[in-house]
C-alpha cells in the first residue's frame, strides 16, 4: 500500500513535470530529479507513539569470541548492544548516559533525521562529556536495518565494542518466520586474550585499518543458525568492524539480498559475494525448503585465499509451511541512466601524505581533517531537492568505504564502466586507484560528514563536511 502511494506520487510528480516542460525544455538534470521522485519519502508524519530508550555506555566484562571473559565498552552491558526496534512513524528517544572514561556521541548511521541529532561532536553537538547525558530524539523516515555507534575516536570506541542496531520496521513487516541481526565484527586480542590497547598503529594507519584474526557474529565465534525446514528468514547483516571488508558466501543456501544499506532493491539480487564493507549493512532473504544431512556453512571469501568461516546452519525440526510472499524488494530506484552525462559537479580526490600527530594523514582534496575541535568550511555546498553527480578518484593503493551522513546516493560507475547497482546506499567500498561516480538528490538539510569507514583512516583525516543548503 504505501510503495503503490509511493508511486502514485512519483506518477504525479513526474506528470506535473511534463506539465512544466511543455514551457520550459527539460534539462538532464531535470530529468534525473523527476525519475528521483518516489524513492523515499521526504518526511514521515510521527503517529504520536514515542518509544523511550536508556542507553548507557560504560566499561563492562562480557563472555566474548569464544567465551572467555573480555573487558569491553559496551552500551547496556551489551556487545552489540542492544538491537532497537521501531515502527516507522515512531520517534526513538534515547536517554543517553555516558559512563565512559572518555568524551562520546551516538551517531545513526544511515538514518535521515534532523542535523542536530546525527552525533558528531563539534558539528552537530558537542561532545557529551564522562557522566554527561544527552536526548537524541527522531521520527526515522525510512524503514531498514541502520545502526549506531560512537563520532568520538571511533577507531577506538568502537574497536572496544560500542555499536548497536537499529531495525525501523514498516508499517506490517513482512511475515518472515525470523527476523535475525547479525552484527560482524573482527578483534584484535593481545597475548593475555585482551583487546589489544594499541589503537591506530603505524601500520594500521598507512594500510587498510585494523583487522583483527578473531572474527565474530554478535560477538561469538561459534555462531549457528538454527532453522527448521520450510523456514523463510530475514538476516540483517552489519558490517562493524574497523577496517575489515567481508564478502558473505551462502553456499548452496538459497540466499537473496532484498536491501542494501537500509533501503530495499527494485527485485532481489544473488546475496554471495557482496562486498560488506565497513558499515555497509545487507538484508538477506533465506528460503531453507529442505532438511540436510549436509554440512552447511556461510564463509567470508573477501580474501579469496584466506576464507574464514563465519557460522553454520543447523537444519532440523518439524517440517513447517514457507511464508510465501512477494519478495519485499520492489523499490523505487531511479535507472539515473542518463546521469553520467550530466556535469561532474565535483571531484572528489582521496590520498594520503605525511605528516599530523599520527605521522600519516589521510586527505580528502588534499585535506586532512583537523579534528572536531576545528571549524573546518564544507568541501561542498549541494542544495536540497537537485541531482548531483559527484565522482571519488582513489589515488591511493588502498581501499576507502566512503560513508556519507544525511543522505543516500546511487553508484553510478566504477572506472567509467555502469556499476550494474540498482540499489540506494550510504557507503561504498572504493577500490584501489579506482575511480567512481554516483548520483544523489539531497532531502536534508545541515551540514553533514563525509568520511572513510575505515576508522584508523578517518582517525587521521580522511573526514569533511557537505552542507546541504534549507
Ligand atoms: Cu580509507
């Protein structure tokens, strides 16, 4: 019902276009913002439901990896910490305590709200100090799998296990027989099986972060999934690490990606092989429509030499009745087919240098960001409601999952070539020397980051700002 109105308003809106252009010649720029309209909805009224969240960050000892105790930072006692869930419609208020021996913010990562409530110190709000609070309060506009995690020295923060998610449900969600989170994540362990306190080391900084050798799913190494035949689970995958990429293989498992990064695709793409880069999330369709004797495993291949194992699947039961349902990926995502011949409104160049407090810098246009402290002017001024086609040229030998705040883009090519996306994302992984291009119509307005997920690599500047103009 509310994709039909969705692009009952998209029919519209593209109808009065015409009407306009029969004035004035439409531009392809134009066109590019008119194919836009029905892809998400500029704001969702509040339905008066307020759920109230404590969240609370504080040191905390928890059986971690592979049980043993682990000292870690954790929201609620929690790694991960707890999964929130919401109707769309409803506004989140989080009670927000921060216990910790540090200054921290809680950032929703990939959720379009108001600036003020986006977590980053110095930008949108200062920092909350140890023992301080703060309200973060917003009604989310789409529905999805979003998460959450600390803006301050978040190569650290978040190393030592602060993230959590949040699922923004429709209206009916669809009638899966589970819905599952699996937070991955990597560590880093020290001879005595404790976190290793040394963060942005030499090496992480100049390669691709840090990537440690215990991988987990919500923080256990001996993950299995447990279904029974006939079952039709959604598994909402996030990628949390530092710097870790991971390319999920389902195997012989019938495994179908219905979203990429919160937002549903316009029909369902093979899952495997999807490159889950730091902070990418992907929404998994599992059929399981028969028993197995058959060992069934899900491995990271990202190194294709060095797979690694992340869970098994554990078929038995009682036989029950698959939900069938149309496969809840039929969004509205524009072909943008004719974008790459609209003007690059700006080139993004991404590289490093030496010098700063770490010995390397990290640059955006030659830049480094100089830390919250310091008014830094936005690399990029967009208004609201335009296509842009921007393009990231890594000149660099190393990898950059760029996240942009506030808004969702399209990935348009990789090294000139169509990317073969038709899905919406808030992060993409940037090869080696790889150049991209994607285009994006900014809704919200404020001054937004724009950032490597690479932690260590933000950590030593590879950070800055687009404003979006009211
Ligand atoms: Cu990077």
């Amino acid at each position: 019902m509310p994709v039909r109105l969705l692009f009952l308003t998209a029919l519209i809106a593209m109808a009065s276009c015409r009407d306009r252009s029969r004035a004035e010649p439409e531009t392809p720029s134009d066109l590019a913002r008119a194919e836009f309209n029905g892809s998400y909805p500029d704001n969702v009224e509040p339905n008066g439901v307020v759920r109230d969240v404590e969240i609370v960050a504080a040191p905390s000892e928890l059986p971690l990896v592979d049980g043993k105790a682990l000292q870690v930072w954790a929201y609620n006692g929690q790694v991960p910490g707890p999964v929130l869930r919401v109707r769309l419609g409803e506004t989140l208020r989080v009670h927000f305590t921060n216990n910790l021996p540090q200054e921290t913010t809680i950032h929703w990562h990939g959720v379009r709200l108001p600036n003020a409530m986006d977590g980053v110190p110095g930008v949108t709000q200062p920092p909350v100090p140890p023992g301080g609070e703060f309200i973060y309060e917003f009604t989310p506009k789409d529905a999805g799998t979003f998460w959450f995690h600390p803006h301050v020295r978040s190569s650290e923060q978040v190393e030592r296990g602060l993230y959590g998610v949040l699922v923004v449900e429709e209206a009916s969600p669809p009638p899966y027989s589970q819905d599952l989170v699996w937070v991955l994540d990597d560590w880093r362990l020290d001879a005595s099986g404790q976190i290793d306190p040394n963060f942005n080391t030499r090496h992480d900084l100049a390669m691709d972060g840090r990537w440690g050798g215990a991988i987990t799913i919500n923080g256990r190494t001996d993950t299995v999934l447990r279904v029974r035949p006939g079952e039709r689970i959604r598994l909402r995958l996030l990628n949390s690490a530092n710097g870790r990429v991971f390319a999920p293989d389902f195997g012989d498992l019938d495994a179908q990606a219905i979203a990429v990064d919160g937002l549903y695709l316009p029909s369902p793409v093979p899952a495997s092989g999807f490159e889950l880069a730091p902070g990418n999330r992907l929404d998994v369709d599992l059929v399981f429509d028969r028993s197995s004797s058959a060992p069934l495993e899900i491995w990271d291949r990202f190194i294709a030499r060095r797979p690694n194992r992340l869970a098994t699947v554990e078929i038995d039961g009682d036989l029950v009745d698959t939900p069938r349902f149309a496969s809840p990926a039929h969004a509205h995502v524009p072909a943008w087919s004719g974008a790459t011949t609209i003007p690059i409104e700006h080139t993004f160049v991404l590289d490093a240098q030496s010098g700063g407090e770490l010995g390397i810098q990290w640059t955006i246009d030659g830049v480094a960001f100089a830390g919250h402290d310091h008014a830094m002017a936005p690399a990029l001024t967009l208004e609201r409601d335009r296509f842009y086609h921007l393009s990231f040229s890594n000149t660099s030998p190393r990898i950059h999952p760029i996240h942009l705040h506030g808004m969702f883009f399209r990935l348009l090519t990789r090294n000139g070539a169509p990317s073969g996306e038709t899905w919406f994302r808030d992060t993409v992984l940037i090869h080696p020397r790889e150049q991209i291009d994607i285009g994006l119509v900014p809704t919200e307005a404020g001054t937004w980051m724009m950032h490597c997920h690479i932690l260590e690599h933000a950590e030593a500047g590879m950070m800055t700002t687009i404003a979006v103009a009211p």
